[in-house]
C-alpha cells in the first residue's frame, strides 16, 4: 500500500533529523541538493511505493555531509546517521559541505547568468521581429487607405 512502506519512513526520518538536528527544511535541503522541492517530494513518493532512487539518496546524502547510512534508507541496516566517532571528522564534513555549497551557489548563479542572458537576447529578437511587423503593418494600411481613397472617388 503506498505511502506506508518503511523505505518511505525512514527517508521521511531523514528529512526530520535534518530539520531537528540541522534546523533544515525542504526547501533548504533541495537548495542544497540544486533541486527542487517538488523532485524530493516526488522521491518521498516513490519510497513510499517501493521504489527508491539510490542516486537521489547519494545526491541527498552528499548535500548534507554524507551524515546518512544509505542502506539504513533502503532497507533498514544499521542505523540513519553514519558513527564516524569523531566530532572533529563531522565538522570537517561540514565544512566540506559548505565549501561545496558556496561553490554549487556560485555555479547556479552563472547558470541563471547565463540564462537570463539568453532570454534577454530572445526578449530583444522578438522586439526587432515586432518592430518589423508593426513597419509592414503601418505600411499595409497605408496602401488600403490609398486603394479605399481610389475606390471612393477621393
């Protein structure tokens, strides 16, 4: 039945450690992730059939440190957070982890850069094409005015 398989439950378990644990939402997490809420919303889903995307776990995992036991997720070995038995080793992972963020930010905003540039562009071609029809239209009135003026006897 879905959405009440333990695959489902134990992501969901995820999610919660990161939001007690790291104070992070959904929508922090799919930020982290460079994707979006409704792609994790969709993966919780699928657990909750039976179906798990392993890439989307290893992305979830790498996102926040690689804090999670992966087989925990799937089939309930083990337990959620991975004993690295150091404090020191988590920070580092941490710090890892915001490097990887800040670097995944300036990534996203090159992308989006680059994008608007290109919308920009087709914003612009489509203004010159408007230009043109407008040019072609005004011209086409003129000429009907001049043939309804000859028909009418002006």
């Amino acid at each position: 039945m879905a959405n009440f398989n333990p695959m489902r439950t134990r992501l969901k378990e995820a999610f919660s450690y990161l939001k007690v644990e790291r104070k992070l939402d959904q929508k922090a997490v799919a930020a982290l992730m460079n994707t979006s809420e409704t792609t994790i919303s969709r993966n919780i889903s699928a657990a909750g059939d039976g179906r798990v995307n392993t890439d989307f776990l290893i992305r979830l995992n790498n996102a926040v440190g690689n804090v999670f036991n992966i087989q925990y997720i799937i089939d309930g070995s083990g337990s959620l957070v991975e004993d690295t038995g150091q404090s020191a080793k988590k920070e580092k992972r941490g710090e890892e982890s915001l490097s990887d963020l800040v670097a995944r930010l300036i990534d996203e905003v090159e992308s989006l850069r680059n994008i608007l540039t290109t919308e920009i562009s087709s914003v612009q071609n489509i203004k010159a094409q408007l230009h043109e029809e407008r040019e072609v239209m005004q011209s086409l009135t003129r000429q009907l005015s001049t043939v309804l003026n000859k028909v009418r006897g002006e």
